[in-house]
C-alpha cells in the first residue's frame, strides 16, 4: 500500500511537472515566438498555449509602445555652434519574429541607433533652425529610423526633441540680438507715427490756411491748457503778438478818427456866430 501510494504521488508529481514544463501564458500585449529544436515554427497568440517540453522554447515579445529617453548628445550645428540636445523616441514591435531573429537586442540598438540619428540629423542644420524647426527635425529623425528599424521588425512612432542646451555666450548673443531686434522694430513703429503725425498736421495746416480765424483759435486753446497750471508762464506765440498789435493799431486809428470828428463837431457852431457878426456889422 504504501508503494502504491508512492508510485502515485510520483506520478502525479511527473505530471504536474510535465505540465508545468508544456504550458505557456501568453498575455493580450504579448506575442510568443515558438522554436523547435532551434528553427521558428510560427508565432502563438494571447492565451493558454501547450508546447512539448524540452523540444520547444517560446520567447514573449511586448508589443506595447515602449518610452525611450535618448541621453543628451554633444553636436555642432551646420554653422559651428556647439550644443547639447536630448530628445525621447516612442516605438513599438510589430513583427515579434523579426525582433527576435533579425537583432539580439532590440532595444539598446534603438537607443544607439537614435542617438546616431539626433546627432546626425541636427547637424544639418543650422542654430536657428534648430530652435525654430524642430518639427521639421523630428520627421526627418523619424523617417531615418523607420527605414532603419523596418527590418527588425520595429516601428518608431514619434521623436521629440525634449531639451536644447545653448552656451552661455551664445545665449548672452541670442539675448543682444533679440533686444536689438525689439529696438528696431520700435525704432520703425516710431517713424511710422511721425509720418502719420506729420501728415495730419499737413492737412491741419491746410485747413488753418485756409480759414485764418482756426489759428487763432487754436492759440487761445493753447493759452488755456498752459493757463490750468497757475504756476507757469505764458509764453505768447508770435501769430498772436502780431495779432494784437495789430489790433492796437486798429484801436489806435479809431480812436484818432473818433477824436478828430469830435474836432469837426465842435468847430462847426463858431462859422454861423461869425456869419451873424459880420450881418450885424453890415447893417
């Protein structure tokens, strides 16, 4: 009895090992590249998947998209400026046989190949470019692995330039350039006003030419805004002088011309007195 109970127990343990040795999981975002004495026999999908112990050897390959930081790279720009730029690559496995019989590792060779790519890429272009395109720069890496990876069963799905580190000269010459470009465009809008200015006082003009009391106007308007400060002293603009003094001169020869008929006016009685007296005299 007690043989049979352990032939049994051994049995049932060779069996549970059997099977612990022939059964495979495969999970939902994996594949699994089944080998048979050393040749691929095809690619099992999600689920409980037998294979014949010792005979057979299964690898799993994720097909989930993978986050790939590219470490920062020394490069020299097309106009000899010396940066430093990081960037991240997404990718993911499409093809689970090729990316395990076309390439042992298939993640540090994305990695060196992605680094290669940045530096050369990036190096085709100038600083500003590189600042100013990087959408341009992050198809043109993309595309450069695409063709690469393709054999390996890999497709990159995005790459993003993540940082860009300038020297500090450079970022102190980017900081006067840019300052100076503000000036300038300052310096246009300014002129732009004058010129504005210049022409609605043009116009102005014209009209005051043309309607000699709006000058005068315009002085008094003057004269008011400076007068709101009682500490100020009002200086008389030169239209104005010669406006008043001809005004005086007005004045003056009205009042000779009032005085000089009271003249007349007081003259006249006497002529009738000396016409009497020369009657009297007469008679």
């Amino acid at each position: 009895m007690n043989t049979f109970t352990t032939v049994l127990v051994i049995v049932a343990a060779a069996v549970f090992l059997v099977l612990a040795l022939a059964l495979r999981i495969v999970k939902q975002y994996e594949r699994g590249v089944l080998f048979r004495l050393g040749r691929v026999i095809g690619c099992r999908e999600p689920g409980l998947r037998v294979i014949i112990p010792i005979v057979d050897v299964m690898h799993r390959v994720s097909l989930r998209i993978v986050t790939m930081p590219i470490q920062s790279q020394g490069i020299i720009t097309r106009d000899n400026v010396s940066v430093d730029v990081s960037a991240v690559a997404y990718f993911r496995v499409v093809d689970a046989v090729k990316s395990v019989v076309a390439i042992e590792n298939v993640h540090a060779a994305i990695n060196q190949i992605a680094q290669t790519t940045l530096r050369k890429v990036v190096g085709r272009h100038t600083l500003d470019e590189t600042l100013s395109e990087t959408d341009r720069i992050n198809a043109d890496i993309r595309e450069i692995l695409d063709v690469t990876t393709v054999e390996w069963g890999v497709e990159v799905t995005l790459v993003e330039l993540k940082d860009i580190q300038l020297p500090d000269a450079m970022k102190r010459a980017m900081a006067r350039q840019a300052e100076a470009e503000r000036e300038k465009r300052a310096k246009i809008i300014n002129a732009e006003g004058e010129s504005l200015a210049a022409a609605a006082l043009g116009d102005a003009s014209d009209t005051m030419m043309a309607h000699p009391l709006a000058l005068q106007l315009r002085n008094l308007q003057s004269l008011v805004e400076i007068a709101v400060d009682k500490n100020s002293t009002v200086v008389f603009p030169a239209p104005l002088m010669s406006t008043i003094g001809e005004l005086g001169t007005f004045l003056a020869r009205e009042a000779d011309a009032a005085h000089a008929a009271e003249t007349r006016t007081e003259r006249a009685p006497e002529v009738p007195m000396a016409m009497n007296g020369s009657i009297a005299a007469k008679s």
